[in-house]
C-alpha cells in the first residue's frame, strides 16, 4: 500500500472527498514528522512507535572504489511495532482471524 492507496481507502470507509481525506493524511504524517525531528516519541496505541534515532559519524568506504569516505552524523527514523499489530499480521499471514479487531 502507498500513499494514494492510504488516501483512497480514507476516502472510501469515511465518506469523503479523496481531496479531505488527502489533507487528513498529510496533517498526520506531517505531525509525527515534526514530532520525530524535535526527538519527540510519536506512539499509537495498538499499532507501534517511532522514535529518532542517533548515529555517529564514521569513515566509511566507498564499495566501488574502496576510497575512505567521511560519514557525518545523522538522525533516522525507527518503527517498532506494538504486539497487537504483531498479533494480527501473523493472524492474517497464518490465515486465522479470530478474535482480531481492526485498527
């Protein structure tokens, strides 16, 4: 699923035009963006977490070359799934569908 497809399926379940449901989505991912970029832990119950993560600059090497080549510092953006997403993607991917809710 992509970015369209998140919008479509707003769009459908919630009776709105793709245009409302578009700005719904941009308004969520620019949110937990901010959120993310301040270090700030952005957490929805049921489903995961995402928190910035902080990694050092090193020399690396470039693969095709070998030439060392400096590395500065970055932060990145990690997901970490909660157990009730975990439950229910292993139920689907198993095939049993008992007992899940939908998010």
């Amino acid at each position: 699923m992509n970015k369209s497809d998140l919008i479509e399926k707003i769009s459908e379940r919630n009776n709105i035009t793709k245009k409302q449901a578009e700005m719904v989505v941009n308004i969520v991912f620019d949110t937990m963006t901010e959120a993310l970029q301040k270090d700030d832990r952005v957490e929805i119950r049921g489903f995961g977490s995402f928190v910035s993560r902080h990694y050092e600059a090193y020399t690396g090497r470039n693969p095709r070359t070998g030439q060392s080549i400096h590395v500065p510092p970055k932060k990145l953006p990690f997901f970490k799934p909660g157990k009730e997403l975990k439950k229910r993607v292993d139920e689907k991917k198993i095939g049993h569908s008992e007992g899940s809710s939908s998010l």
